[in-house]
C-alpha cells in the first residue's frame, strides 16, 4: 500500500443533482500534475481491495496506460470502471493495442482535458475512447455535444472540475454530467436563510428526546404525527450494515435492538431531508460519506459512543447547506454536547480533527497529511475508511 498518499475524490453529477460516480485519484502537488507508472498501479490496488467486498459504483481512475498491465486490474469490474487517460498516452500508436484490448474487456476510458480537434470523426485511432472530458468554457461545446450523439461508436462528454453552482446550472442545462468536486465548499445560494420546515422541527425535537433518554412511548407519538417519516427511518435502518438478520419495523423495535444513539445518527439523515426547496440528493450523499468516514476514522481511537457521534458531528456540518439555515439556528432547537458544537463550529475539541481530515479528503490539492499525522494515522487507515464510507452510504436506499 502506498505510504503518504492521500485518496481525493470528485463526485460526477447529472443534471438533476444524482451522483453517478466519482472520480478517484492521489491529491496531488499541483493542479497539472499527471499520474506517474507508480501512482496508477498503487491505485489500482488500493481500489481493488475494496471493491472484492462491495460495489462503489461507476469509478473514474487517473491512469497511465504503460502502468495497466498491473494484475490489480484484473479484479475491478470493467462496466464500472473508467480509466482516465492524459493525452500522451492516447496519442501513443505503441499504446494502441493495450487501449483496444482493455476496450473488449469492457473498461471505459477517457481522454482527460480533451481537445476538440482530436474528437474528429476522421481520428479512427481514438474511437475506442469511450468518454471525453472538457471544460464548460470549450469553445464550440454545444456542436461537441451534437457530435457525441450521433458518434459511432458512441461516447459521452464530461465537464472537467465544476467550480460552483453556478458552472453545475449552466452544465446542467446543456443536459451534460461533470466532476463537481466543491460541491462541499461552496452554498448553493449564498445570503439566503429559509425558515426551517415543520418537518424539520419535528425532527429537531426528536432528536432532543432522544438524547435525554425519553421513554419510547413519547417518542413514538412524536413520530406518528408523520408517517413518511417513519417510513423513510425504517427503510434507511434496514438498508444500513448493522448485522441484524430480522427487519426493523417500529421504533420500539429499533430502540430494543439498536438503543437510542444509532437511532440519533438516522434522525439526522432524515434531518438533512426536510428542506422545502432546492434539496441536493448530491450533498446529502456528500454528507452521509463525511459522517462515515469521520465514524470510522475515529474507531479505536475513541470510544465507540464517541465514535459514533462523529457520525453526526459529520452529517452537520453540512446541514446549514442542506436546509438552507445557519448552524446557529439549528442549535437553539437542539442542545448537542460540547465537544460536537465545538467541532462543528471551529474544528476544536475531540472531534475536530477527525471532521477537519475527512474535509482534507474531498479536495484534489495536498491537505490530507497534515491531518492525519495530527491524528498519527497512516495514509493506508484513511484511504480504507474513505473507499468504506463509500461503499456504505452507497448501499444506503436513499
């Protein structure tokens, strides 16, 4: 496994704010910087090991083509699976035969930062490319558009780093799927504070029974005020990996087999659901892979009730973006513990540098190490906890 390399990962939106995929790839030194031999085969490896266990869904791999002769590749299924190739390599005739061999295996593969005039119809050479990715501001986008409809064989075009909701819109109306890896960073409409839902109130004070340890009988008249509530919490319980062999159907029944904090951590999932408008399926997503990787970085080094709370401290902090509505509002309809306010509001405390490296994780850039040698874990630990919270929220029925 490869030591002080930090996994980076750029989801891939549709135009209604589904994730698709994501893009993987070592956090690098700078933004031009290419895959090396070394880097690819570490990936691979690093990829394959997690997806023997579960699937991650459609993955897009920085790669060199001279690295792919790597046995890791023969355990990554080739329909999920995208090779992303730098242009070098696409344009290597020596490279050619490998390319259309990994073609009839079934992997995708793409040419990163494309120019427009290598997807001619005349460049034969290229047509086992199966994906191109561009920048929005291409000149000549809507005709590369027209001209990946009707391409035999066909490929599809894909937006290079989205910086902002607003790139994501102007993306999304030419109907084109990109990597929006500042999804996390950026407000989806900066200045503007909605009231909070009923359903989220509902929600909030429920979360507040929970925490004090409310008879179960109070807390299911709580929740029968909204029965789609209700549904939506059994199914995400069902759906998660707790190793319970018969189905949750009730809250007395999740309580007696689960106890009262795992229940916490699904009302906030159900929480981050509640907005009236401009719900993100795609920051939901973010969230609950933040809040897992944040639990399980933090497993053995804290205790297992503090290790799930970082499973919330994860899922709030973005719930200001989910719901339209400051933190500080959200705090005066709960009373959360110290050490999770604290971490939620200036990354201090306990739990603070647990949430600071997951965050480290979602940007391209060289970041993570600072933090994981602040917490004396290995880049190994973090890159395993990442593809696992990976694999876990996508399991999730959401």
């Amino acid at each position: 496994m490869p030591e002080n390399k930090y996994l980076a990962r750029a989801p891939l939106l549709d135009p209604q704010q589904q994730v698709k995929g994501y893009k993987l790839a070592w956090q690098k030194a700078a933004a031009d910087d290419v895959a090396s031999e070394a880097d690819t085969a570490q990936l691979l490896q690093l990829v394959a090991e997690r997806v023997a266990a579960a699937e991650l869904g459609l993955l897009f791999l920085d790669a060199r083509l001279s690295a792919l002769s790597s046995g890791a590749l023969n355990a990554l299924p080739p329909k999920t699976t995208v090779l992303m190739l730098p242009q070098e390599d696409v344009g290597d005739a020596e490279a050619l035969p490998l390319a259309v061999s990994l073609r009839e295996q079934g992997f995708g593969l793409a040419l990163c930062g494309a120019d427009p005039a290598c997807m001619s119809a005349e460049e034969a050479p290229l047509s086992f490319l199966t994906h191109f990715e561009v920048s929005l501001a291409q000149p000549g986008l809507p005709e590369l558009i027209s001209q990946a409809k009707y391409a035999k064989p066909p490929f599809s075009l894909l937006v290079q780093g989205i910086p902002d909701w607003q790139a994501f819109d102007a993306c999304a109306a030419l109907g084109l799927n990109g990597f929006f890896g500042n999804l996390c960073l950026v407000p989806r409409k900066p200045g503007q504070v909605k009231a909070m839902s009923p359903q989220t109130v509902l929600l909030l004070q429920l979360m507040q029974m929970v925490q004090e340890n409310v008879d179960i009988r109070h807390l299911e008249k709580v929740l029968k005020r909204d029965p789609a509530l209700s549904y939506k919490l059994f199914r995400y319980i069902n759906s998660a990996s707790f190793g319970i062999e018969v189905e949750i159907q009730s809250l007395r029944h999740a309580v007696a087999m689960l106890g009262y904090k795992p229940l916490f951590r699904w009302l906030s999932v159900l929480l981050a659901l509640t907005s009236t408008e401009g719900f993100s399926p795609a920051l939901l997503q973010a969230a609950i892979v933040r809040g897992r990787f944040a639990e399980l970085l933090g497993q053995g080094l804290l205790s297992k009730g503090e290790a799930e709370n970082l499973f919330v401290v994860g899922m709030f902090s973005l719930l200001d973006q989910l719901l339209g509505v400051p933190i500080q509002e959200v705090f005066k309809q709960i009373l959360l513990p110290d050490a999770i306010a604290q971490a939620l509001l200036t990354r201090g405390g306990v739990y603070g540098p647990f949430l600071s490296l997951a965050e480290a994780c979602e940007q391209p850039h060289d970041g993570a190490s600072k933090f994981a040698d602040a917490l004396f874990m290995t880049s190994t630990r973090v890159n395993q906890a990442h593809l696992s919270a990976l694999a876990w929220a996508q399991n999730l029925k959401l």
